[in-house]
C-alpha cells in the first residue's frame, strides 16, 4: 500500500467551512472575531527572505495587514504598523513581530489625511533609518446596501478617501525614501472585475486601485522599483462582520469554487514573494488569491 502524502493539502478542506453568525459595527474588531482569524502563527515558516528590510503596513493591526505583518517579521523584517483606531488588535499584531525578535512601530490616525501620511513616512524613515517596502492595504467598506442611493456622501468621500486616496498620498510621501530594490505592494480585490452591487462604492475603489497600480508600475520601474497588486477574494476579516448580516456572515465565502472562505495566512505569502528579490522581474502585476474565482 502507498505511504499517504503528507505534502499535499486539499484546499477544499483546509480552513473552516461556515462562520459564527455575527455582526460588528464599524471598524471591525479582530479580538471580538468568532472564529478567530487564522493570520499564520502556527502555519508560516520564515526563510530569510526580507531580512533587515522595513515594511510600512497601512491597516496593520488586524485582518491580511496583521498576517503580513507577522509573516514579514518572520522573514526577518521590521514593521512599521499604521492603523485607524483599533489599539487592542494593533498592539497585538506589535507583539507578534517583536516576539520574532523585529522592531515594530505603531501609528494611529486617518490615512485619509494626506499631512497624517507625510507625519507616517516621516517617522518611519527616522526611527528605522531606510523604508524598503509599502504595503497599501488600509480600506474601509460600508454596510451592504440594496440600492446606491442608500450611500450617503459621506460615506462615499470616506471609501474614496481610506481606500484609494491614501494610496497616492502615501506612496507620494515614500518616494523620496524608496531605492532601486524597493516594492509597492497595493490591495484590490475581486470586487475590482466582479463587483457586487451591494458594495458599490468599495467595489469602485478596487478597480481604481487595480489602474493606479498598473499606471504606477510603468512610471517607478524605470527607477527599480516594482509595484504590484493582491487581489483576494473572500477572506475572513474584520470587514466581513463589519458589512453583512449575521446570516451573510455564516454562509461566507461558500460561493467560491473551493467552497470556503480565505484565510488572512493564505494570503500573506503572495505578499512576502512580492517584496522579496524572488520577484525582481515581476511588476504591474495583479495577483489573484480568491479560491478559484476568476478576476
């Protein structure tokens, strides 16, 4: 008989299928999560691969921004972990990084506020003395709606603002500090090519974010810095309770081909191979992680 191999893992049945029915207010909070995201600390194993390199994280503290964060620090690198509000989830993804012996830095605020994102690069490049990675990944997505006339303009101008906006502000304030060798490493989303009519605004922003990436990479590459794109699918973090209704919430992410929800730590490695020299060859690309979905 034939030794099982213990190598391979059906994706189909390697994470949770069906979520605890839950709702959140805005911003999500990933301590109060049912269950827990998984952001990878049992799973990711780091190989050296960003040593000594600082990553400035936006939406650090919870979610992908956390998973990253810890696999990045696993790869020997130091975070600088930029947030909104969250202080309990940040400073428990601050945590996680130091335990891997990498300095990590907290900073709270808007980043809808281009003077807070200039005050965020500022500090950056003098408490670590360099910044070698960007991490856009900060978003803010509404409750669903049935009709867009039920998005105020309020509404409408903080998506824009946290999601898209902030990326020019922040990569606006990075360049003078990024070297050949640098990455930008942006998140859209499925909803950039599928949108869903109930995430209207936020499925707008996605697709910008897809043409800034693209538009960035032909303008930095020349200079030996490589912009790229993740695009997750459904993934289990704070803005899933933040935006559907409890029923929504536990049937989440079944619709995809593997018929489960992501997990943050199967997104975080995408980003790691982005940021590394793996990838010197690789920019302007839109990297899909959506369980078979197709962008």
């Amino acid at each position: 008989m034939a030794s099982q191999d213990t190598q391979n893992q059906d994706p189909r049945t390697a994470g949770p299928h069906g979520f605890t029915a839950q709702e959140q207010a805005a911003t999500g909070k990933e301590h109060e999560m049912t269950p827990a995201p998984d952001y990878g600390a049992r799973s990711y194993k780091g190989h050296g691969r960003l040593t000594d390199r600082v990553a400035l994280i936006t939406g650090g503290d919870s979610g992908i921004g956390r998973a990253v964060a810890l696999a990045f620090a696993r790869e020997g690198a130091h975070v600088a972990i930029a947030y909104l509000q969250n202080h309990d989830d940040a400073q428990k993804t601050r945590a996680l990084v130091e335990a891997e012996g990498r300095k990590a830095e907290l900073y709270p605020g808007d980043v809808g506020d281009p003077e807070h994102c200039e005050r965020i690069v500022a500090k950056v490049a003098q408490t670590f003395g360099r910044l070698d990675v960007v991490i856009n990944n900060a978003a803010f997505q509404g409750e669903s709606v049935q009709s867009v006339s039920e998005i105020e303009p309020a509404r409408l101008e903080r998506t824009f603002r946290t999601n898209i906006l902030a990326m020019f502000h922040i990569v606006r304030a990075a360049l003078p500090h990024l070297k050949p060798g640098a990455s930008v490493i942006n998140v859209s989303s499925i909803q950039a090519t599928n949108p869903s009519p109930a995430l209207i605004d936020y499925a707008a922003t996605k697709g910008a974010i897809t043409n800034f990436t693209l538009a960035l990479a032909q303008e930095l590459g020349p200079k030996g810095i490589r912009v790229n794109a993740v695009a997750p699918g459904p993934v289990w973090t704070p803005l899933v309770v933040q935006s559907f209704d409890a029923d929504r919430v536990a049937s989440f992410g079944e619709n995809t081909p593997l018929g489960r929800a992501g997990q943050p730590a199967e997104v975080a490695p995408v980003f790691v191979f982005l940021a590394s020299d793996d990838a010197r060859f690789v920019s302007g690309a839109i990297i899909g992680v959506t369980g078979g979905k197709p962008l």
